[in-house]
C-alpha cells in the first residue's frame, strides 16, 4: 500500500483544521509531522485516516 501524502507535503489533521502541518517521515502506515508553527515541539503522529489535504481543510 502506497501513502497518500509523500514527504514534506503540507496537511492538516481532521480534529484541528487550523494546525499546519509538514509530513516529516511515513513508516508501517503512521504519518510523522512536524507542526510548521513550531517546529523544536515534539512530531505529531497520524493515521492516513486522520489526515486531510489543503483542497479538503478549504472546506472546513
């Protein structure tokens, strides 16, 4: 199975529409992302599931 967001692609996860995020590194199906609004915090890890492109937040 391919992922659908290749590395450094922006997202946003689908609980909070407004946190900017850059995929970092995609492994066994998790997503590891770096919040681009702070960067030095922890990575963010998602499912595929609950991550959501830039066409997709528009719409939120």
């Amino acid at each position: 199975m391919k992922n659908k967001y290749p590395v450094g692609s922006i997202v946003y996860a689908k609980v909070n529409p407004g946190l900017r995020l850059a995929v970092r590194r995609y492994v066994k199906r998790v997503y590891y992302c770096t919040n681009l609004a702070h960067p030095l915090e922890k990575e963010l890890v998602y499912f595929e599931r609950e991550l959501m492109d830039d066409r997709a937040a528009a719409g939120c």
